[in-house]
C-alpha cells in the first residue's frame, strides 16, 4: 500500500490534552475541507516529494518506508507517532496496514468528517484528536453536514475505547452561537470527552470572551480547556 505523504519529523505535539510530548509526525497529503484559518495549505494536494528529516524521496511512499523513517526518528522522549495531514482519514487503508505492522503508540490528527473510515480503524488507534469545525471557519459548503460527520466519528471512537478528544479552533468572531451545536452534540455523545478551546494563532482575542466561551461550554461538558498552540510560541515547526 503507497501513499503520498508530505513530510515526516520529529517534534513536540503543539495542541490538545497532549500539548508538549514529543512525537513522530507522518504528514499525510490531501485534504477535503477548505478551513480559512488553515496552517497546513502546502500539504492539502499532492506532492511530488516527503521531507524525511533533512531528506526528500519521492511520492508516493511505502508503508515499511514510512515505518523505517519513524524507527529512525524516534527518540528516548518520544511518545507518539501522530498521523496528521491534510486529513490521514483519506488514507485510512495505508493507517491500517501501517499500524498491524507498527509497534509504536498511534496518534490520530483528524478533521473527523469521514466516520466510515474511523470505523476501519477504530481497532487500531491509541488516541484521536477530533476537530469540529465552526461556521466561520468556512470549510465546507454544507456545514451542518460536516458537524453530522464530524460527531459520528467522535462517538465511533468514544465507543470503541479510544481515547478521544474534541477540539475547536476560536476565531474572534467566534460566539456561543456558533459553538453551541458542537457542545450540544459532544454532550449527547459523552458529556466526559475533554473539550479543548484552541484560539488561532497568533493569539489576539479578547481574555473575557475565552473565559465566557468556557464557561458556556462547561456548563453543558465536564472537561474544558483553554489551550493555544504551544509549538508557535516555542517557535518549534
Ligand atoms: S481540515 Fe485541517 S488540513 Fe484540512 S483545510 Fe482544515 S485545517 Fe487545513
């Protein structure tokens, strides 16, 4: 099974519940969604050539490269390989052979709108970082659609054991409005699953309105956390 991947490095995870643990990150390109706030543009189509390290090899790759690569980029302090993309949900068969033949922790990175393709892998994966997208990110012409998938992929995973989170991009033009159908839903699913605020870097949003946005979703969620993009400010890609 081949895949085209965009780069594969060694870092410290920037967002979430596992905010500042070092992992492996598999790049996977390709992408189906059209988020405004996007920082990973370059690897939403195809290229012609995967940066390993210092290296470039050209696409698309087997899953023993891409298993190669990790082994020789794993370190003492590393946790996680993260599979990222794009969107790695559009490689879902590459993922599964990947991980019968992988021996390290998966990490799942994923815009979450193709619950089919979770289901495929639910088995197989240690923790899913789940984004829902808002309104105004405008990443799709059929919002309420994408809300639908992104929340069955989340109880796909809830339910089969993994751990899972939520996360969502604040924008400031982003209301209790606009994040209410998100809270909403995770509540019908699990209202345990941890919900992480992440407001778009650089951060400049008003510190009263995070604080409201928490409050409103605490009072529906257990497990609300405000967390910027840690990578950016330590200036670590
Ligand atoms: S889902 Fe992720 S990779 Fe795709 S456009 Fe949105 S932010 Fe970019």
């Amino acid at each position: 099974m081949n895949a085209d991947i965009y780069e594969i490095f060694n870092s410290i995870q920037g967002e979430g519940i596992y905010a500042g643990t070092r992992q492996v990150f598999v790049r996977f390109c390709g992408c189906q969604l059209t988020c405004e706030y996007c920082d990973t543009r370059d690897a939403r189509a195809a290229v012609a050539r995967c940066r390993i390290d210092d290296r470039q090899i050209n696409n698309p790759l087997d899953v023993g490269t891409v298993i190669d690569a990790i082994d020789r980029l794993w370190t003492p302090s590393t946790r996680y390989v993260s599979l990222t993309g794009g969107e790695p949900l559009l490689h879902a068969e590459f993922i599964r052979e990947l991980a019968e033949r992988n021996r390290r922790p998966l990490y799942l990175e994923t815009n979450a709108s193709l619950p089919d393709s979770a289901e495929t892998l639910a088995d197989m994966l240690d923790v899913a970082a789940c984004d829902i997208k808002l309104p105004e990110h405008r990443s799709t012409g059929d919002y309420d659609r994408l809300l639908d998938a992104e929340l069955a992929t989340i109880e796909v995973f809830s339910s089969a054991g993994v751990e899972t989170f939520v996360k969502i991009v604040v924008l400031p033009e982003t209301t209790e409005k606009s994040i209410g159908s998100a809270v909403f839903g995770i509540e019908l699913i699990d209202c345990s699953i941890p919900l992480i605020l992440q407001p778009v870097s650089p951060v400049n949003i008003n510190p009263e309105r995070l604080l409201g946005l928490m409050d409103f979703a605490g009072t529906h969620l257990s497990d609300i956390r405000m967390i910027p993009q840690l990578h950016k400010l330590l200036l670590i890609p």
